[in-house]
C-alpha cells in the first residue's frame, strides 16, 4: 500500500488546494478565473457542433412557442370580460393545443439528442483519459494513486457532462427567455414590467457573486472522493494482508476517518448551494408580490385587461424562473470546470518515454542487446540505480543477471523495453539505439515477464493468451508445460479454463508466476526478458521449467535475473551486480575459478556440509553490511 493511505484519507486535503485548516475550509480567492479550464473542452465539443447548434436552435424555438402561449390566454380573458366581443375561446384553445403539440415534437427530439450528445462527449473524454493513462511511466504513478485515476477518470468526467451539452444550451435559453419574457411585457405595460423587473437584477448579482465563491468548495469535495477512492482501492488491494494481519478493525476505522472527510467536505458544497439558492428564491419572491399588488391596481383602474394581468404572471413565472436559475447554471459550469482542472491535469502531463518520428531502424531483430556504460538514476534519488553498467546479449544466447536486492537488476530490464526513461545512446538492439525504435514495436520483440506475478480475472487460458486470444490451444499447452504449469493445471477444477479470480487470487504464488512465464513464451519473441520468475518454485520444478525454456527459447535470445546459482548456470554468460555495478563476469564455471561472490554464493546454496563456522564466514564476504542488514541479505541469498 502507499504509504499516504494511512493519513486517514487526507493525504491529498494537507497543504493542497482546497484542504482543511484548524476545522475550517482553505479557499481561494473567490472568482471566475476558474472558468478558463473549461476552454480545455472546446475540441470535443467542436466535433459534435452542428449537432449542438441544431440542438440549440430546436430548443430555442421551443421556448419561443412557449413564450407565445400566454398570448392565446390573455386574448381569451380579455374577450371573456368584454361584453362587447363575441368570446372565440375555441380558437384560442385550438391554438394552444396546437403550439403545444408543435412545442413538443420540437422538444423532444432535441433534448434526446443532447443527452446522447453528452454521452458522446463523456465517452471521448474518457477514451482519451484511459488511452492517455496506458503510456504513463513510473513517475507519473508515483504522483497519482490508482484510486484517485478512477476518481477523475469517472466522477470528474461526470461533472463535466452536463457542462459540455446542457450548460451552453441553458446559457442561450437563458438570454432568450429573459428578451423574449420582457418584450411580451413590455408590449403589455411599460410601467408593469419596469416595477417588476427592479429586484431581479440584485437577484442576478447574489446569484452571480455567490457562484464565485463555490468553486473551492467542488474542488475539495472532489479531493476528498478521490480519497475515499484511493484508500478504498489500496484497501481491497491489500485484504489478505489485512486479514493475516487480523487488522480488520483498524482498516474499518481509517476507513471511518477517511469518508467523514468527505461527508464533512461534500456537507460544505451542499450547504453553499442550498444557502445560495435560498436567498436566490427569496429574492425572487418579490416580484410576484409587486404583480399582485400593483398589477392589480392596474386592472382596477382599467389600465389593462385581466387577460393582460394573467398573461403577465405567465412571462413573470418565465423570467424570474430563469434568473432565479443563474446561481444554479454557474454553479454548474464552476464544478465543471473543477472537474476539468483535474482531468487535465492527467492529460496534460506529457509521457516519460516517446517515441523518435524520423528514427530509421530495421523491421525484423536477430537478437543481439547490448547495454554500453549505462548508468540511470530514478527521479527524486540521491544515487545512481545503475553505474557504468556493460552488458553484451548475443543472438540466440541466454544471459543471467544475479546480485542482492536492490542492485539494478530489474532497472537493467527496464531499461531494454523502455518502461524507464532509457539514456540515448547506452542500450543498442543489433547495433541500433533503442530509443529509435518505436515503444510498441520494441515491446513486440523484447517481452518482458515481470518480477511481480499479475493474472487479470479471467481464465487461465485468458490469462496466457492475452496478446492474442486466437491462438490454438496446442500453443497455449506448450507454452504451459514448458513453464512448468502442467502438473498444476489438473489440480485446477476446469485445467485451462478456470477462472483465477481477481489478480488471480485463487492461484499459489508459484502458479502464478509460472502462469506468467507462459504468457511470456507463448509469444516466442526475439528476445525474452525474465526478472525473477522462479523465486516461488521449488527446485524441482525450476529444472523441469529450465529445460521446456531451453527446448523453447532454442536460438533465440533471453536474459534472466535469478539470485540461484542452479538457475544462473544454465546461461552462456553471467553477470554479477552490487550496488549498480558489474562486480563479476563470466561463464558459471570461470566465475567459480575467481573464487569471489558468486563462488561463495554456490557454496551458501549448494548441499555440500559446511560446519556453521564456515558457512557463517561465507556469509560475511557476501555482505559486508552493518549487523543490521544482515538479516535481509542473508535471505536474499538463499
């Protein structure tokens, strides 16, 4: 687990943007500037415009429709209280009708389409968020934890949604419903609307300087989520740790502390909203109150005609609904653009590695890798991972890579497939810098079986054939038994076809690795990289894979990583690394000439009686560390 989780949830709240000081919110300045970021949104938008703007249109007719309404009432009214005019109510209700039905048929269709519209939206972003994930390096993980990725990549974009589609179409019906609201009242009675209109500009300004104030609050409420997200994922990561560990209870009161954060942040943003929207409505009030009053003395007086002070109160419903509505809108383009500042500011940061458009490089590989004075130190590190390092892998030859833990072994494989940062000009395939060659066709020819053994949720089979699910079964066994796989897949209920759970849960440690062994052979490319990958099998079965690997990897090239000698003398060539540099090299049988590290590695492993004082004098020339470390080493040699 990161090691943030167990701040409780607020790893993210401390120091940020948006956390929480001394029990109160640390805001922002408030203002509007936050809006910029929804710039960002354009060019998925632009590719729906004229779909947009049909929307907009529709819906703007729409309203117009409905703001003709009012007109069959007031003239119905008016002929029913003149005694002078023979009433024509049926025509008047004819046409209502047949605006409404015209008004629907219009509406519909259009509301429809923006709501397949931000689906559309909503699925192009979030494409491009997951695309843009798959070729991140390790730095970028370090900076954003699984759990937060999917906080942003599912409730962030959600915010957005109705931003992009709904948030501009309720912007243009805004201002066409308030023109359209007034010029009706204004052709009805000048001085009726000038006395109803006085207070709806102050409600536009409360709703208005209000909706600056809330972005903060989105901001830190969405923090907190990707919190809960994070914690709750590293959580269930970790369950049967947590289980062995019998510290169930300790996680369900981290987890406690971890969403009372959020509830308390989310509890803010709703209390800004619901405040805001209160004096917003309260504030509106007032103008149906000056309609009855005044309003009412006008037709008393016969200033205007009942049908007029009735049409009036429709257009007022009309207007006070959509200013009443601006807190609301801006309240929704503020968490939009909340949202979008996340979001971006995962597709903004740029991939570690990328590839060279103009590099030249040959399309089939003999095999030969080669690393020349390599030395690579991971960022926010004092000291080099790798020094000076010379590996040479010749075609169709097998290199082993042995050395304590932590002595850049695994860095070294990285850096043949690219997954770090690779230098220019230090690891070359068949003479060619690596770095020309594009990441996807390196990685078609270099596979690499990773030191950590992960099987999706799928069958075994699945889980072998990833890279490509058509292949015959004849190939999936081959490479199954060929990385010892066999015997265990007729304990599995259902052999190949079993279902392995989640990270493949229901598998052993060494079934596992060897299940990823396979899923590495069966790809039989030029070059195979394994890191590790018999450290959970017994002996036994590392000889039985030992051998398929050689019938298997026949002619072609591999390099393998080991801290057994058993495994490591079975390479053409052995390089032995401490502290990032090359200290041995050689064959298994000059490296046991030399009588150095490795000659006293195969005296530690192999069964030859040795009294305790002598195997415990071994020990001290493999690791010249304090007393301490002696522990660690000691066991890494075993």
């Amino acid at each position: 687990m990161r090691s943030g989780g167990f701040s409780g949830g607020g790893g993210y709240s401390s120091g940020r943007w948006g956390g929480s000081v001394g029990g109160r919110l640390n805001r922002e300045r408030s203002s509007y500037k936050h809006l910029g970021y929804l710039a960002k949104l354009f060019p998925y938008i632009a590719k729906y415009k004229w779909i947009l703007v049909i929307c907009i249109v529709a819906i703007l007719c729409h309203r117009g429709l409905m703001a003709y309404m009012p007109q069959f009432m007031k003239v119905a009214l008016n002929d029913l209280a003149d005694p002078n005019v023979v009433p024509e109510t049926y025509k008047q209700a004819i046409g209502l009708l047949v605006t409404t039905i015209v008004s629907i048929i219009v509406y519909v269709p259009a509301r429809r389409a923006l709501r397949r519209l931000s689906i559309s939206i909503t699925y192009d972003l979030r494409q491009r968020f997951f695309s843009h994930v798959q070729f991140q390096g390790p730095s970028f993980f370090n900076k954003f934890a699984t759990g937060d990725l999917m906080s942003r990549a599912v409730n962030d974009i959600n915010m957005v949604r109705m931003a992009v589609s709904f948030g501009w179409v309720n912007l243009m019906v805004f201002v066409f419903t308030v023109v359209a609201s007034l010029a009706f009242m204004l052709s009805m009675s000048p001085k009726l609307t000038l006395a109803v209109v006085i207070p709806l500009p102050f409600v536009g300004l409360v709703g208005f300087l209000m909706a600056r104030g809330v972005y903060p609050y989105y901001r830190d409420r969405q923090e907190a989520l990707a919190d809960v997200t994070s914690f709750t994922q590293e959580n269930l990561n970790g369950i049967r740790t947590i289980q062995a560990m019998a510290q169930e209870d300790h996680e369900i009161a981290r987890f406690r502390e971890s969403s009372t954060t959020y509830i308390k942040k989310f509890y803010r943003a709703t209390r800004y909203q619901t405040f805001m929207n209160t004096y917003i409505n309260a504030l509106t009030m007032i103008a149906p109150m000056i309609i009855l009053v005044y309003g009412g003395l006008l037709v008393m007086n016969g200033e205007i005609g009942i049908g007029d002070f009735t049409a009036f109160g429709a257009y007022l419903t009309m207007l006070v609904g959509q200013v009443s509505s601006i807190g609301f809108s801006l309240a929704m383009f503020v968490a939009a653009a909340a949202g979008t500042q996340r979001i971006f500011e995962v597709l903004d940061s740029e991939p570690e590695v990328t590839d060279d458009a103009n590099a030249v490089v040959p399309q089939n590989v003999k095999g030969r890798l080669e690393f020349k004075h390599l030395t690579y130190r991971y960022p926010e590190t004092v000291i080099d991972t790798l020094a000076d390092v010379n590996i040479t892998l010749e075609a169709g030859k097998t290199v082993a890579l042995l050395g304590r833990i932590g002595s850049g072994k695994s860095t070294v494989l990285k850096a043949a497939v690219r997954m770090i940062d690779t230098p220019r000009n230090h690891v070359f395939l068949d003479g060619h810098d690596i770095c020309d060659y594009s990441v996807k066709q390196l990685r078609e020819v270099i596979s690499l079986v990773p030191q950590h053994a992960f099987l999706f949720s799928a069958t075994v089979k699945e889980n072998i054939t990833y890279d490509d699910p058509k292949r015959h079964e004849n190939e999936v066994m081959r490479a199954a038994n060929s990385a010892g796989l066999e015997e265990a897949l007729k304990d599995l209920a259902h052999g190949i076809d079993t279902m392995v759970g989640e990270r493949g849960i229901t598998l052993s440690g060494g079934q596992k690795q060897r299940a990823t062994l396979a899923r590495g052979l069966i790809r039989e490319s030029e070059i195979l990289l394994l890191d590790d990958c018999f450290s959970s099998v017994d002996t036994r079965t590392e000889e039985l894979i030992i051998d398929g690997l050689q019938k298997m990897r026949a002619g072609k090239s591999t390099i393998l990583i080991s801290h057994r000698v058993s495994t490591a003398r079975h390479a053409d060539y052995i390089y032995v690394l401490d502290a990032g540099n090359i200290i041995e090299a050689g064959t298994h049988q000059e490296l046991l000439a030399k009588d150095g590290y490795y000659a006293n590695l195969e005296k530690v492993q192999s069964n030859q009686e040795q009294s305790a004082q002598e195997k415990e004098k071994l020990l001290e020339q493999l690791n010249p560390t304090p007393a301490g470390d002696e522990t660690q080493v000691a066991a890494s040699t075993t």
